[in-house]
C-alpha cells in the first residue's frame, strides 16, 4: 500500500489534482499537503468517536471532491468518511471484508471461504485466523460488520484484481460499486531484455508474515542443486532470522541462503537485476502482488502460488509459472525446469517487459482512476 501511494501521488499532483494525505504515524515531509492523525491507528473502542471528530473536521477543513481511503484502522475515520458521501474504499487487502484482513488460516496454512459472520469466532478458535486478543477481535469484527450494513453508502471500491473484486462482491457489494483496477508497476520496464545472472539464483523478497511462505521457499531452496544460491530480502527481525537459520540448516541449504534487509525503492533494481527467478511463495489469496510486477518490468520471470489475483500477471508458461501454494517440491520442480532452459528465461524477460508495458503502466492506472475520481464528483 504504501509501495503504491508514495508512486501515485505525485501522478496525481502532476495532473493538477490537489491531493491531501492523512496518516497515522511514520515520516512526515513526503507530501504537499499531509496532516498526522495518530488516531487513524487505533483499534480502542473508546477512540473511535474521537477519530470520527477528528476526521470530520479535517474534511469540514479541506472540503475534498474525494475521499480515497487505503488501509484504515479506525472505524470512525470510515464513519466520518461513508458520512461524506463522497468515500472511494481501495481494497489493498481484505481489511474492509475479514476482521483478520486476509481469509488466512494461520494453523492450517489454508485460504478461507467464509464471509464474515458470528461463526468468524468459532472458526479462528479451530483455524486461528482472529488475533487471540478478545477486544481487538471484536473491534475487527465490528469494523466489517459496520462496513458491509453501510455498504450502498459507500460510493466506489477499487479492487487490484478481478479475484479481490469476486471476494467483495461475495460480501455483499454491488457489481456497479465494484471496480477492479490493477496497480501500477512502480518500476520503469527495461527498454530489451535483460542478460541472465552468471550464477543461478532465486530471490524471495517480501515482508516476513506467515502467510508470504518463506518457509516454502527454504524448503524448496533445500531441494534444489547445490549451484543454485538463494537470496531472502524483507523486514526480517532476529528472531525471524534465527529461525531462517535454523530451517535453512535442516533443509541442507544454508550455505547457499542469503539474507538482506529491507530493500528501499533504489535498492530493488539491484537485486532483482542479481535474479534469476524470482519466487512468489504466498499462501493468502495476494490482491495483485507488486513484487511479482517489478520483477516482469526487469525481464524476470516468476514462480508463484497460484493464490488470488496473481493469474492476473503471470501467464503460465510465458511470464513465470503457478504452485500449488505450500507445495515446496512442485515450486522446486517448476524452478529446475526453467533454470534448466536459458532461452525460455530470455524469452520470458521479453514478454513480461511487455505486459508491464501494455497492462500494468502508471499512464493507464492513473486513467482508470481518474474515471473513477469523476464518477463520483458527477453525482455528489
């Protein structure tokens, strides 16, 4: 999300939009026009009138033609929001539909299928998906529950993909509130494609949550020759790296594992640049997954889950190749097929190079939003 906003923004201003930013916390500076709302952030039952003030005077203040909302904590911003009339909600993840925001069984590994509903409890305390934490669960549970009784009052919400867009119209939204727009790569796609790495590599570069597999791909790491080296980018903590360690040493590859931390936007360039093949591994139904667009924008190809909207860039054979999500020798096997075929990884470069350029521009994004944008003026 936030890959996202810092790219969009800018767009937007450059075509003469005023944009105002509200955030929770973190680096101030970033935008024209940025006010910081901790309470944005908050899940205390006690804060949401509080934030819901605080809100609506800021909009009282700014009089917006819109009000984009990405990733909001707090229920009263969405009520001081909804209340507007004016409130566009962006599904980057599932938080406005799931209280545990992505339909991910943590003991099982598994996608969930449910839309929200009192059995929400008894399924988490079998599956674990909620947090364990009782007031926290019950307010995320009050928080989609509020959103799907205002759903007609909601003007828009934008989907990544035509599966996220399935999951909201399956809680009950509207086909006509519904849009699926894809993001945009926030790389700019090389002019050809790309000479391959003197060394075979695999890069799995992402937050290090239990539903992106990393597990998976140390496992899959483990099965592979020796000559082919791993490299883990992402906010790894040291717990986080011990235990990278220590499954790494049990698959037999930890020798041929490296790990780096987070990576800024300049730096992500330079690694993908030392990939091979990037690996996708996640186990949540991803809403679009931007890492795997950036990778086709280098001339990489991609091995990914099959999970949620990524069909939606990788084409089987051509831009990378679908797993089954958890499985670790398939995504091996799939990986040894492709190292073992130079000309196929060349080809692929080529062709995600051009998808990102046909599908995937910031150029057609910005469009598909600015339509969205005027519908929404047009009949406030």
């Amino acid at each position: 999300m936030e890959t996202y906003l810092l790219g969009l923004i800018p767009l937007l201003e450059a075509e003469g939009n005023e944009v105002h930013v509200g955030y929770a916390s973190g680096q101030g500076g970033l935008f024209r026009h940025e006010k910081q709302i901790p309470l944005l952030a908050s899940i205390r039952f006690e804060d949401i009138g509080p934030c819901r003030e605080a809100v609506a005077a800021w909009i009282r203040e700014t009089q917006p033609d819109v009000i984009h909302l990405h990733g909001i904590q707090n229920l009263g911003a969405i009520q001081a929001a909804v209340a507007s009339g004016r409130a566009i909600l962006h599904g980057h993840d599932y938080r406005p539909i799931c209280p545990a925001s992505n339909f991910f069984f943590k003991r099982s590994k598994t996608i969930c299928q449910r839309t929200c509903g009192p059995g929400c409890f008894a399924v988490t305390a079998l599956r674990h998906c909620l947090t364990p934490r009782p007031l926290p669960a019950l307010y995320f549970y009050r928080r989609v529950q509020w959103i799907l009784r205002h759903a007609p009052r909601i003007r828009q919400v934008i989907a990544p993909s035509e599966a996220a867009r399935q999951r909201f119209l399956q809680a009950g939204f509207e086909p006509g509130q519904v849009t699926t727009l894809p993001y945009f790569c926030p790389l700019p796609p090389r002019d050809e494609p790309r000479p391959l790495p003197p060394c075979p590599t695999l890069t799995f570069l992402g937050r290090a949550s239990y539903n992106k597999g990393w597990e998976v791909f140390i496992a899959a790491l483990g099965l592979l020759p020796h000559e082919v080296q791993g490299l883990m980018v992402g906010n790894f903590s040291e717990t986080d790296r011990r235990n990278i360690v220590r499954l790494a040493g049990r698959a037999g590859c930890a020798g041929r594992l490296t790990l780096e931390g987070w990576a800024g936007r300049d730096a992500v360039v330079g690694i993908i640049a030392r990939t091979t093949v990037l690996i996708f591994p996640s186990l949540w139904p991803e809403t679009l997954g931007i890492v795997g667009l950036e990778a086709l924008s280098q001339g990489v190809p991609v091995i990914a889950s099959d999970v949620g909207g990524v069909r939606e860039w990788l084409i089987e054979g051509v831009t990378g190749s679908l797993v089954a999500p958890g499985d670790a020798a398939a995504l091996a096997g799939r990986v040894a097929a492709w190292l073992g075929d130079t000309a196929k990884l060349t080809r692929s470069g080529g062709h995600g190079l051009e998808l990102i350029r046909n599908k995937f521009s910031p150029s057609r994004h910005l469009q598909g939003l600015t339509d969205i944008y005027q519908s929404v003026c047009a009949t406030v």
